[in-house]
C-alpha cells in the first residue's frame, strides 16, 4: 500500500485518458462509481474497470433510481450517472487498490441533469453566482464536530423503544469495572481542548486526517471537543463551494471508516448525548471576485457594504435556510435558547452567542468571512452550502440591511432587550413550514428546483416530523404513566 498512498490524487485527470491512466498507474481493476442521494448519503456501485472506456463519461451508467430516496419516482425510475473525471481517488478503504469516482445524475430521456441531485445544485450555484457578476468563487470552510463511541444501541417498534450509547471516554463511566478503570474521563462539558491521556482519541483523529490528506483534502486542525465521550472536531481549509461539497462527502466517509476499522463508531448526529453539547457545523463563507476578497472594507468588524448585506439576506431567510442546514428533529435538540448553539438570528464580531460572527482572528482582508454557527453535520454539504450562497445574494442584490450588531452576551440580555431579537425554529416542522413559505430566493437561476423544494418538505413531514410525532417518548413514561 505504501507505493501507491502518494499517487491517491491524479495530478491532472481532465480527460477520460487520464483516468484510465491513472487506474492503470495505481494497479486499480475495479471502479467505484459514487452518487449522493437527496438527503446527502452516498450511494454506490462497483464495475470492473475493463466496463470502463472514453464513451463511458458521455453516455454514462444506467440504475434504478426508484429505491434512492426522495427519488422514489417508480414511473421515471431509469436514471444515468455519468462520471467526472476530475473527481478520481484512490479509495483508502477496499481491500484491492480501487479508484472512486463521483458522478452527476441525468435524465437518459431527455439527457438533462437530474433536479433532485445535490451535487446539481451546487453546480447550479456556482453558474448562478458567477452569472450576477457580484463575485465568482464562494469559499467555504466549514467545521465538523462529531462523536466517537465504542457502541450503540437502538431499537423502536410497537412496544419498546430505546436507545443506549456507550464510550470509554464516558463521564459516565468513572465508576465503571475497567480492569483498571484509570478514570481519565472528560466531565460533561469538560472536553475541551485536553491532552492525553484524558484525550484518548488524538491518534485516531489524526488517522483520519492522514486519510483526507491522501485524497486531496486540506485540513486546518484537529481536536477533542466539548463534549464527553468521544466529542471530537476536524477542521478542513477553506474551498470553492462545490469542491467543498465533494469533499464534506469524503470527510463524513473517512472518519466513519476509520473509526470501524478500529473497532470504533462514528455519529454526526446532533444531539446524541443529554444534558451535553451537541455536534455543530460552524461554516465560514466569503465572496470573491478576480482574486479578491469581496467581504472586506471599511464598515462594521472590518467588513465591505457587500458583506452587511449578505448578512442581512442569511438573515431574513435563516428560518428557510435551516430546513437544509439544520435538517433532522435532533437538530433542534440543539438549538435551545440557553444552551450552547446559537439561536439568535443577529451578528457580532467576536460574539458567539449570534448566529453569524465574523472572526477577528486575523487583519488580513483575506481572511474576512462570515460564520454561521447554526448548521449543524447532519446536513447535506451541496444543499446547505448552496442554501447559504442563495441567501447572501439575495440580500445583497436587494441590499438588505441587517440593522445594528449585537455585540453583547445575548443569553444574559434582560427581556426587554431581547424581544425584538428573533430566534432559529423550535422545530424541524417550523423550519419546514418556513422553507414552504419562503423559497424563491432559491430558486432563482434555476439552482433549486420546484419538485426538489417539493419532495425535501413532503420527505421531512412524513417520514421524519409525523413519525416522530407519532411514536411516544420514553420519557413520557416518567412523566405520565402513573397519571
């Protein structure tokens, strides 16, 4: 393996030729053709490499769309994925060297790109984007907090439901017959930033890192996180936003590799654990245009007019917004006034109680971005980051102002000064109604498309809001059984 890990990204696959170089190069005689799905999880299949020619990039590869989720449609189920070369990697984790492509979905009818594909959308961004002339690169850099725990356990039917996590890093587990528990265990909220021996998971953290790196994926930092029991965060330096997209695919399919390859399991769900800190994705962005910097100047925190008005737009439209970038019911365990997400739609330098801050880190005009803290790693990266982009434009092609900052600890603010401070939904239903209500800002340039707004709202209702909201809660049983 060691003669191949630095050749895992081709120098230069532009052309079909240079893939099948590159397959040849690294001794590969399988593909793997991946595509992302509308919820944002990888889907796949494998072909020998000699199915593979130069006509297999235009005419593509035909499979059943009709058991892909949210593409269920049973009676336009044919579908073609049609492989981008530029996308080629040495897969770090089939047993026999094999180089994964990704793929862009069409309509083998009408030889059109598949609305509902994510991965279509944000190349509708980018077009759309450079299209205004207001800019033509969104960065983004966004930042992945996730769990690693040793086990999980879960079941929900007619007449149990019940969940159990387990990890030696528990706080939970000071008391446990370790033989010899040492009893280096994060507290609650006590995970921070901590060295070994307390900080158990610096090696297989760096693992992972050591595998995005071998796929072309540049990573900033890496590090325990808040939480116990295995919180950790990697961060990846900032990219365009669709080669972004690309690789929040790869990082989600790398850690969760790498921790089972160690007997270990990976959660981006949100809010795995009670009464500690849930995983976020804080997601920086920046404008620029001929190679600078559109988001720095001279008004508040060191931003341009540009930037207030960006804000202004994510603003408006967080509620809509945060039907993609916060996606699930847990998402909105998280985001509770008091805790530690950022529910208050305002901005601030510094401020990380506000939904955007804008980091002061550096003076650099280069470095001046956005944060938006709400998103959470749940979410579809192509969706959310587009989403994002959307709303930005929208605010500053209609310069929507986003009144004065909040430079004060909003959680400690008495009532008074905070009513007229508006909060993220309470719920996934909430977001979802918003997203109903307000989506032609997405729509704009064709980049999401009626029957995807359609089918993520019909999806989110019925098999997340209502089944959720069908099922009793064990806590119900604490509550009320003896009513």
């Amino acid at each position: 393996m060691s003669g191949i890990q630095n050749i895992s990204v081709p120098d230069r696959a532009s052309t079909p030729k240079d893939f099948l170089d590159y397959c040849r190069q690294v001794g590969a005689e399988m593909v793997d053709l991946k595509f992302c799905d509308m919820l944002g999880t990888w889907q796949h299949c494998s072909y020998p490499v000699g199915e593979f020619n130069e006509s297999t990039f235009k005419d593509g590869l035909g499979f059943d769309g009709s058991s892909i989720r949210g593409w269920q449609e049973v009676n336009v189920s044919d579908m073609l994925a049609i492989p981008q070369v530029e996308t080629a990697r040495l897969d770090p984790f089939f047993r026999e060297p094999t180089v994964s492509v990704l793929a862009d979905i069409f309509d083998p009818m009408t030889r059109q790109e598949y609305s509902k594909d994510p991965r279509h959308v944000a190349k509708q961004a980018v077009k759309y984007l450079q299209s205004t002339g207001i800019a033509d690169t969104c960065f983004i850099g966004p930042e992945l907090e996730f769990f690693i725990f040793d086990e999980v356990r879960y079941e929900q039917n007619q007449h149990r439901g019940m969940y159990e996590i387990d990890s030696v890093e528990g706080a939970w587990n000071t008391a446990r017959f370790e033989e010899p528990n040492l009893g280096y265990k994060p507290s609650f909220k006590g995970g921070y930033f901590p060295v070994s021996p307390t900080d158990t998971y610096h090696d297989l953290r760096g693992e992972m890192v050591y595998e995005m790196m071998k796929v072309g994926i540049e990573v900033e930092a890496h590090h325990h996180e808040v939480g116990t029991a295995g919180q950790s965060e990697i961060d990846m330096r900032f990219k365009p936003l669709l080669e972004m997209g690309d690789q929040m695919m790869w990082f989600k399919y790398i850690a969760r590799n790498v921790a089972k390859r160690a007997g270990k399991t990976v959660t981006f769900m949100p809010k795995p654990i009670f009464q500690d800190n849930g995983s976020g994705m804080h997601t920086h962005v920046s404008l620029w245009k001929d190679g600078k910097p559109m988001f720095a100047g001279g008004e508040y925190a060191g931003l341009s007019e540009m930037a207030l008005y960006a804000i202004g737009g994510l603003l408006k439209h967080a509620h809509a917004v945060l039907a993609f970038a916060a996606p699930t019911t847990n998402s909105y365990r998280r985001l509770v006034p008091g805790y530690e997400a950022p529910v208050n739609l305002a901005y601030s330098s510094r401020n990380r109680s506000a939904a955007i801050r804008i980091p002061t880190y550096s003076e650099s005009p280069k470095a001046k971005r956005l944060e938006f803290r709400c998103p959470d790693p749940s979410c579809c990266g192509y969706l959310t980051f587009s989403a994002i982009l959307m709303a930005m434009l929208d605010g500053i092609k209609n310069k929507i102002h986003p009144g004065k900052p909040m430079d004060k600890n909003i959680y400690a603010l008495p009532p008074e000064e905070r009513k007229d401070i508006r909060n993220t939904p309470a719920s996934l239903g909430e977001a979802i109604d918003a997203l109903r209500k307000d989506h032609a800002f997405l729509m704009e340039g064709g980049v999401f498309s009626e029957d995807l707004i359609a089918a993520w709202v019909e999806w989110k209702e019925t098999k997340e809001v209502d089944e959720l909201r069908l099922r009793p809660h064990p806590h119900e049983f604490f509550l009320y059984y003896d009513a």
